[in-house]
C-alpha cells in the first residue's frame, strides 16, 4: 500500500502473503483483528493500532516498522514472530503465552513490552538488546528457552522459573518493583538495577551471580 489506504475499524483482515506499507499509504486495523501470514515492511505510511486491535500469525512472519506498535493481543498459533528492526517495538496489552515448540518470538534489537502475564512454557523468546518489560513478571517451564542476549529484562512483578533454560549472562536486571525471583537453576547476569527496591531470591536454589559490580546505597 502505498497510495490510498485499507480500513477496517472492528472486523478481521488478513494478509496471508505479507505485505508494505509505505508512501502515503494508510493501514487502519484500530479494533480489528489482524492477520500475518508473511512478512510485513512499514517504512512510512500511516499504520493505526489501538489497544484493541489483535494481532494474530497464520505462518511465521517478521513484523518490521519504523515506529511502535501497540496490540490488545498477540496469538502466536504455533508460529515465531520477529520483530524486523531497532525501532520495530511491539507493545501487548495483554497475556502472552509461548506453549509449543514451534512457537516463538525473536525481538532481536526491538522493545517488548507485555502489560499483562507472560508464560513461557515450550518454544523460544530470544533478543539480541533492547528492553523486554514483563510488567506483570513471568513464568518459565518445561523444554522452553529464554535468551536474553545483552538485553534489558524489566520486572514488575515476580518471576518463577520451574524449567527451560534462562541465558542471561549478558543481560541487565532491572527492578520496578520489589520482587521476588524464583529459579530450579542458577541465575547469571551482567547487571543488576535494584533502583532502591529489594529483590528476594525465592529458593534454596535460586542462586545468582552478578558479574558487574552491585551497588547497595540505600537503607529502605
């Protein structure tokens, strides 16, 4: 699309092979459910999203724009989304659930940010830097993977993990607020921000190493 628009304000559309949006093109899916079964590039143009619009995968797709998108949902369908460059952010409004191996999502250098619960229990998140804000915390199980590349992981809530392997060697830990972490294994990270709140290891074997150096300069 790259002169003239397509608007749909409270239906489903699809677009099974991918698409662009560019030029003066205008892609309105406020409140509707959008589906992607292919790539999609949004260099310019106007696309509009809203906190109802829900975004869902028929194949695996890559989601590239040059501003963020802000989605009520995100349905994965035993599909892997990739967010395709630094300034692809991807907000969800709400839950995200990875629950099959062949599910996924790879941000890459891109924000994630999930204003609701995030379950990773099978499948893959993986990001290479940016932020992932997780403001209702997480759970991790079963045979998932959590990369975090160098990343920035912050927590508003806890986050448990029963299962999977967290890499996170590279990555900050940023607190929003007090929290606890809970883990089957050892936890490694590069840096940790307790921005003046307090962050409570939940188990025996919850252990956590800190490679940079920890700062502690406030007595609350």
């Amino acid at each position: 699309i790259s002169i003239g628009g397509v608007t749909s304000t409270g239906g489903a559309i699809s677009f099974q092979g991918g698409g662009q949006l560019s030029g003066a093109g205008i892609l309105d899916v406020s409140g509707s459910t959008w589906t992607l079964g292919g790539d999609f590039v949004k260099s310019s143009g106007t696309l509009t999203t809203t906190e109802t619009t829900n975004l869902a995968l028929s194949a695996s797709s890559t989601l590239t724009s040059d501003v963020a998108l802000n989605f009520n949902s995100l349905n994965l369908n035993d599909f892997t989304l990739t967010l395709g460059s630094p300034t692809s952010n991807l907000t969800v409004q709400n839950a995200i659930t990875i629950d099959t191996t062949t599910e996924g999502i790879s941000t890459g250098e891109a924000d994630l940010t999930v204003e609701g619960d995030f379950t990773l229990a099978q499948g893959k998140l993986e990001s290479t830097s940016g932020k992932l804000i997780f403001r209702q915390g997480g759970t991790q199980s079963g045979s998932s993977e959590f990369d975090l590349g160098a990343s920035i992981l912050y927590l508003g809530a806890g986050y448990t993990k029963s299962g999977g392997n967290l890499l996170s060697s590279s990555a900050t830990l940023d607190l929003l607020v007090d929290l606890a972490i809970t883990s089957d294994s050892a936890l490694s990270f590069n840096q940790l921000n307790l921005n003046n709140l307090t962050l409570t290891l939940g188990s025996e074997s919850s252990d956590l190493q800190v490679s940079s150096a920890l700062i502690l300069d406030n007595s609350n």
